[in-house]
C-alpha cells in the first residue's frame, strides 16, 4: 500500500494566550482533510485561516494578511 504524499499548509486565526498551548501543540501534526484541522482547533473557517504556503507567503509579502500582532500562526501537514 502506497503511503499519502502531504504538503505544509498554515493555519492563522486570533487565539488567546490561554489557548495558544493547545493549537501549538498541533504543530507538524497530519490531517487528511482542511475540515479535520479545524475540528482539531475547535473552529470554523471563520475562526481560522488554512493556506497553503505560497498563498500565505504572497499575503504577508503583498501586506493583506490581518494584523499579526494578535494571531497565532502555525503550520501541519495535509495530505494531498
């Protein structure tokens, strides 16, 4: 049996300093689908962003990204 090929994608939403453990800890985790990282987070896609990388890179270097000095920001593997 073939194992899955994942890429890294980002994960960005607004999180208090309580919670920033609990989505740290997920850090480098594998999901099979976007809908299961959110339901690790305990989110919606309103709640938190999920990007692939080029997407978020284009974003932070085209200034569009929301303010980063409240956001956690963090990355998993999503299978392709």
């Amino acid at each position: 049996m073939k194992k899955p090929l994942y890429r890294t994608v980002i994960i960005a939403g607004y999180v208090s300093s309580s919670e920033r453990k609990q989505f740290e800890d997920i850090e480098n985790k594998k999901f099979e689908t976007k809908e299961d990282i959110l339901k690790e987070l305990g989110g919606d896609s309103e709640d938190f962003l999920v990007l692939e990388l080029t997407d978020f890179m284009d974003a932070c270097n085209n200034q569009t990204f929301f303010s980063l000095d409240d956001s956690w920001i963090g990355y998993v593997q999503l299978e392709n």
